[in-house]
C-alpha cells in the first residue's frame, strides 16, 4: 500500500516573452473556435492568476506562462473525476466555454501538431513528461492519452531508492527543454514523492526589427514608480513604423517578432499599474490589438531579465482550484487510492536585449528634442465654435477660473442656449450654395456682434462668461422682423446689418436657410427654435407672423398672460428643457402679468470630436486662475492629445483649431501668452482679426493640454449691455414696433439668456483633416514612446488572441 502523500506538479515555462492572439492553424472551422476558446480561457486565468501575485508581492516582478499553467491543467482535468474535476471545470473557465475533457485534449493536440516552430531565428517549442512511482498504478488509458494528445514522456521510477538520480534526470530534462535557461528546477526532491508532472515552453527569437546597441543610452527608469528609488538602466531605442493604441487606462506599444503574428505587446498604465493590472481582462487585451494604429514612433524600452520562481499553491487555491490540494479524486488517472497535490511550483525566465533578424533593415537614430509645439492650456482663455466654411461663431465664452468640481461627470462637447425677449433665445446654421454671399453677411453681422457683446460682458468681470451670440442673434433678429422708425435703425446697428450690407430681405431669407441647413447632420446634432407665445388680447400683424413662420419657422401660440402665468411659465419652461435635451430644465420662475408676448430661441449641440482626448491621458495638474497667487491657484483634470490641428500665433496669444467629427464645426480656443493677459487679449480682439489670424492658421503637429470644463452662465437681464451697444430705444417706452401688432404698444422689458457648456475627452476614433485649403506648415515628428516605469507586457500571436507569456516589470 502507498501512504506517500505528494504529487509535485513542475511547471517550467520559458525564454522569452508573454501573450497568444491566433497561436492554431486548424483545419476545421469547429477547430479553430475552440482554439478561440482555450486562448480566452487561458489568457483569464492567467491575467487573474497575475493579480494574485501581484497582491502577495505588490513591489516585484513578476513573469509567468499562461501557457505552461494551462497545459499542466489540461493533463490534470483528464485525469480528474468527481467533484475534482467540476472544480476544475469551473475553476478554469472550461465550463463556462462549454469545453468538455475531449474538447480541451483534442485543441491542445492542434495546437502542439500544428503551433510548435522552429529556425535559426526562431523557436517556440512545449514539451511534456510524467514520472510514476512503480508502485503507483498509472491507468492505461491515461498514459495513452497523455502520450498521445500531449505527447508527454511517461516513465517508471522508483522515488524511495533513486531520489538523487531522478533529481539530477529532472534537471537535466528542464535544462534541454529551455535551451539551458532553466538549468536547475528542483534543489531537492522528497523521497515520498510518487508523481511528478512536467511541462517546460521555450520561446526564443528575433525582433523583426533589431534594436541597434549603438543607440543605447543609460537612462533613468522609475523604480516602483518613486523617485526616490529612480535607477539609471540600459534603454534600447528605435524609430520605427510600429503599432500603438490609446485605450482602456494604458497606451500601448506593439513589437514585431521575426515571425507573423507573434508580438510583444507592453502596456503603460496611465493611471497606475495596480489599476491597468485589475481591469485587464482577455476582451480588453483583444481591444488593445484590434486598436492598434501603425504609426512612425521613437521606441524606448530597457533591456531586463527576469527569473520568477513561485509555490502557486495558494493563489491557485484563492483561484477555486481546491480539491487538487485537498480531497482529490484523480481516479481516472490513478487506480489506486487518490493523493492530493502538495506542491505546484512554475519557474519562468525572460530575456529581453537588443538582437534582430538580418534580413532587416537596420534603422540608425539619434534622440532629438521634439520640434512639436506644446499648447497647453493652463490659464484663462477666449473659446468659440465656430462653422469654418462660413466663420460663423456658434458659441463664444472665456475661462478665468477651474474648480475641481467643475471637472466631473462631463459628456461629450454640449452646447445649449437660450434666450428670452421678455424671454429671448437664439440659434445659427449653415448655407448653400445659391446663398452663400448672402449667409456670409449674416455670419460677419453675427461675429461683430458676438465679439461687441462680448467686450461689454467680460468688462471688469472676474467670472466665467458663455453665451451664445446666434442664440440672442436669432432672437433680436425676430425682434428687429417688428420694428420700425429709431428702434429699427438701432437694431439695425447693434446686430450689424448696415456694416455687413444685409438689406431687409436677405436677412429674412439668409436666417430661413440656415434654419434649413442645420435640420439634419449625420456627424452631430445641431437644433434650434423658435416660438413666439402671445396674449390673446393682442393682434399680430398678418405681416410679422408670415415672417416668423416663414423666415425663422416659429411656433406661434396665443395665451392669458394675465389668468394663466403660471401655466405660461411652465409652458415655456417643459419647451425650453425639450429643445435643449434636459440641459435647461428651469429657466423662468415667474413672468410679469403685464407680459404680452415673449420671443423664445433655444439651440442645442452635441459634437464630437473629430480626433478624441484619451481619459487615460486626463491628469490632475495646475490651472493658474486669473490674477490669482499659489493660493487661489487649482489642480484640475487636465486633458492631453498630440495630433495635427490648425495652429497659429501673435506677438500676445496662440491659436488653436479643434475640429468636430464631420469637420464642419470646430472649436477655436485663444491663450493669452501671458498668465494674466486675458483682459488686454479681450479688449483688443475683434472678429475680423479673429479672422484674418484664422486664415493664417496651418496644420501642425500639437501636443494639447486642455481642462475639463462645464459652465451654466445665467444673464437675467442684459438691458443694460445691450443699451451700452447702442440699442436702448427698444427698451422705452416710445420704443416702435409697429410692424408687429396691430392694437398694441410694446416695448421690450427684459432680454434673458442662459447657456450651459460641457467640455470632456469624448469624440470619434476617426482621425479627419483638420482644415481644408490649407498647406502644413511643419515636418511630423515622430512620437515618443518612453517606458522609464513600471509596465505590464505580454506576447501574443494576433490570430487566436492566445497569451504565450505575460508579466509586468516593477523593479530594474
């Protein structure tokens, strides 16, 4: 009878590097789905495996063989029965996949017929061997099955009487298995051992592109993350065509073996690794790949060599695998009494260096300081969107100050606008062909009136300021529809008609196509109108109300001001929110009994961006708030691209474009050069040198660095700005508008404007031109791709997503 109470499980993995993609070529369409299936499997169960470590030892590296591990557990679940075998099963993700004993056999049987390769150049090779104790009754058809599907060497042995010299065949068997990298697995063997299950992977090859030792350069990598445990290593560098993808919380870097499809793939946590670490997953891993844009980078990555050898016994236990330790049933493998697993150890080497194929081109680069220009936004700023086929600004504001509460939960880019003429709002839109000059008039009318405006608002403000002067243009434009004598001529004045050369029936005409225009876009959503809501007691003029629903398409409802004000108020309330997707919920509380007709614009858009910040590149760093010292000063989320965009500069401030998907609208952002120069900035910019400077602007490649911002701007009465423009008639009481009403004398008593502003990373992943008739002004400079701090990195064949190898490095 056998009392031995130990099964060791050696799992050796091998030389060099981490994941699987598409590792098996099968011949049938069922056979490369489960090759699907047992990637995905092994590559969960390793990247949970990897967090197990990591949480036992957060400050070492660490390297593992998905493969090696999974290989070693098929062998076993063949041999597991009963409840051993459903925890298996379950454990290692068989279950859930719906991979039955056979189908698990027959996949690693494909794999290993089909996978295994070897050259001068490279070699990935996986060998199997079982040791049995003579006395241990192996059943045949196990040993058939593992000889047959793993190909394993099973041998007899006597464990009592020839400890040292199975000891000495089992190191020895390792150590030609990995080419001599793993040349001594086991110190010591006991002498109760009656099973010993091995499985070495050796994997060594060329990069398809060499690294150059000549470019090496000592460099500091930071240790842990920290500073203070900064070491200065040997780095490689290249400049090279490589993939590299943005998503999740990494950026990634992808470099090519000497054979298709096996890749390294290094991962550099953005937010921390222990973050990256928790969230990988085999789908997100899949994502990265698929992601991969190829793309002239400048390489940087140091040269290491891990040695990893680990007990796996209790992160494999906190995993589900249990009863393999505990009360096993292995009767299909044994057909004596069954005996738990004591011991499963997985020792795991990589080497990573310089050395490439010959075959290659070898690329000589030198590092270089970056010609690219930084624009970082990190002081106040003048923003505006603006339609670049016509310079028409849809949305004007500044930013004085950043809150941190300002900076969450934001969604894409989101503009809302309203305005009340005793309620007043406005919206803008986009031309055609046959009415372009006439749209190009109102555009220039629009603009002076939006910078005029703006002046006067941020005059001796120190607040944020967003509105939207096509909002308010619209709706002064209703209003100048019934106006006559001194205060037509005045609005005439204020919104630019005289200046721009827009007779009367232009402007009708222009504001009715760009209502038009803008009903439908496949690559944002743009909405705007209008309403008129009148007392019952007053008649509007056939004239006036052909003209608002001909020429600004609005809604004309009559009302009791005087009986149902609170109904009216709730009324113009529920139309405000609905037309601007909930984002102006409330703009009324009350409305004066003696109100008798209130003008409404509202405008929504939602845009993304043509070219998207990453989140993962969004970080905490310092906006300097306007005339404010360290105390007043903030740590905001600041978000951060590098790509070509329309860029330009003056003696005082820089310019940047940033386009929206569709490349019809954009936004415009104005940066002061000095910290506290946004006041002179104002003062002095005009829409015309807004632009001139704009068709200046030519395509250059930016590093971006721009907050995180939202801003609800309320102006509950702009009666006196706009009297200050000029346009005090329309608020007195000899004020005419006569073309209005026909029983009536009106005059404005109130002009309300309200306007929310939500700026984030959002925004499609297509890449478009950003600006058209326009020559780049600077050569592209390759990008930099610096892994100087702890990193996870993998290699994966790209076409069954199935990891070789995975790890991470914390420590140089």
């Amino acid at each position: 009878m056998l009392i031995m109470r130990t099964i060791i499980c050696r799992v050796i993995l091998a030389m060099t590097i981490v994941i699987l993609n598409n590792l098996i070529l099968v011949s049938t369409k069922t056979g490369r789905k489960n090759l699907h299936k047992l990637g995905a499997i092994s590559n969960d169960f390793a990247l949970k495996l990897l967090r197990e470590l990591k949480a036992k030892d957060e400050t070492g590296n660490i390297f593992i063989s998905p493969l090696s591990i999974s290989m070693t557990f098929g062998m076993l679940y063949y041999g597991a029965a009963g409840n051993t075998a459903e925890d298996l099963k379950d454990a290692l993700g068989y279950k859930k996949e719906g991979m039955t004993k056979e189908i698990v056999d027959l996949t690693f049987k494909r794999f290993l017929t089909n996978e295994l390769r070897k050259s001068a150049n490279f070699n990935l090779n996986a060998a199997n061997a079982i040791l049995v104790d003579n006395k241990l009754g192996l059943l045949p058809d196990f040993k058939k099955k593992v000889q047959e599907t793993y190909f394993a060497n099973v041998k007899s042995v006597d464990f009592q009487t020839n400890t040292s010299e199975i000891l000495k065949d089992i190191n020895s068997w390792v150590s030609k298995q990995t080419n001599g990298k793993i040349p001594k697995l086991l110190d010591s063997l006991d002498k109760k051992t009656v099973f010993i299950i091995l499985n070495a992977v050796y994997f060594k090859s060329l990069w398809k592109y060499p690294f150059d030792p000549k470019n090496n350069r000592w460099q500091i990598f930071l240790n842990n993350n920290k500073e203070f445990e900064a070491k200065s290593i040997q780095m490689m560098r290249m400049t090279k065509r490589f993939g590299i993808a943005n998503i999740s919380d990494c950026e990634a870097l992808e470099l090519p073996y000497i054979v298709d499809n096996v890749v390294m793939l290094i991962m550099m946590p953005k937010r921390g690794l222990k973050y990256l670490e928790q969230e990988l997953s085999h789908i997100s891993i899949v994502k990265i790949l698929k992601a991969m844009r190829y793309t002239r980078i400048n390489a940087v990555i140091p040269k290491f060599k891990i040695e990893f050898n680990r007990s796996l016994v209790p992160e494999l236990t906190r995993l589900g695998v249990r009863t393999v330790f505990e009360d096993v049933d292995f009767s299909g493998m044994i057909k004596n009494e069954s005996i738990p697993i004591n011991e499963f150890l997985h020792k795991a080497v990589i080497e990573v260096n310089e050395e490439g194929t010959e075959a290659a081109a070898a690329t000589a680069t030198k590092t270089t300081k970056s010609l690219i220009p930084s624009f970082i936004v990190n002081r106040p700023f003048v923003f505006a969107i603006i339609d670049k086929r016509i310079n028409f600004v849809f949305f004007l504001g500044r930013i004085l100050q950043v809150n941190s509460s300002m900076m969450e939960k934001l969604l894409r880019m989101n503009f809302f606008f309203i305005v009340l003429t005793i309620s007043v709002c406005y919206i803008l839109g986009f031309p055609t062909e046959d009415n372009t000059t006439a749209i190009q008039k109102l555009a220039k009318a629009n603009n002076e009136f939006s910078m005029n405006l703006h002046r006067i608002l941020a005059q001796n403000s120190l607040r944020n300021l967003f509105f939207s002067p096509t909002s308010l243009f619209f709706a002064l434009g209703m209003l100048y529809k019934g106006a006559g004598g001194e205060t037509a001529q005045e609005l005439q004045n204020l919104l630019g008609y005289n200046k721009a050369g827009l007779s009367d029936d232009e402007v009708a005409d222009s504001f009715e196509q760009l209502l038009i225009e803008y009903s439908s876009s496949k690559n944002y959503t743009l909405k705007t109108a209008n309403a008129l809501l009148v007392d019952h007691r007053v008649d509007l003029k056939p004239e006036f109300r052909q003209a608002m629903q001909d020429s600004f398409h609005a809604k004309i409802r009559e009302a009791d001001f005087d009986r149902e004000a609170n109904q009216v108020v709730q009324e113009i309330n529920a139309w405000i929110n609905d037309h601007t997707n909930g984002k102006i919920p409330k703009f009324l509380d009350h409305l004066d009994r003696n109100t008798v007709l209130t003008i409404l614009n509202a405008i929504y858009f939602k845009g993304l961006w043509s070219v998207p910040f990453e989140t993962r590149d969004t970080k905490r760093e310092k906006f300097y708030n306007y005339g404010g010292n360290d105390k007043s000063n903030r740590f905001v989320l600041m978000m951060h691209k590098s790509h070509r965009m329309l860029y330009t500069s003056s003696p005082d401030w820089e310019m940047v474009e940033l386009p929206y998907k569709g490349d019809r609208i954009s936004m415009v952002i104005v940066l002061p050069k000095e910290r506290d120069g946004l006041a002179a900035v104002e003062s002095n910019l005009t829409s015309d040198q807004i632009n001139d400077y704009r068709n200046k602007m030519r395509l250059s490649t930016v590093n971006l660095t721009l907050p995180k911002f939202k801003i609800d701007s309320i102006l509950n009465n702009l009666k006196q700005d706009l009297e200050l423009l000029g346009a005090g008639k329309m608020f007195q009481n000899d004020a005419d508008f006569s073309k209005m009403a026909e029983n009536a004398k009106v005059r404005v008593s109130q002009v309300m404007h309200e306007a929310v502003v939500e700026v984030n990373e959002e925004g499609t992943v297509a890449a478009a031109a950003s600006g058209v008739h326009l020559v780049p002004l600077s050569l592209s400079v390759p990008r930099d791709f610096i892994v100087d701090h702890p990193f996870f990195f993998a290699i994966v064949d790209k076409k069954t997503n199935l990891i070789l190898f995975s790890g991470r490095v914390i420590y140089l």
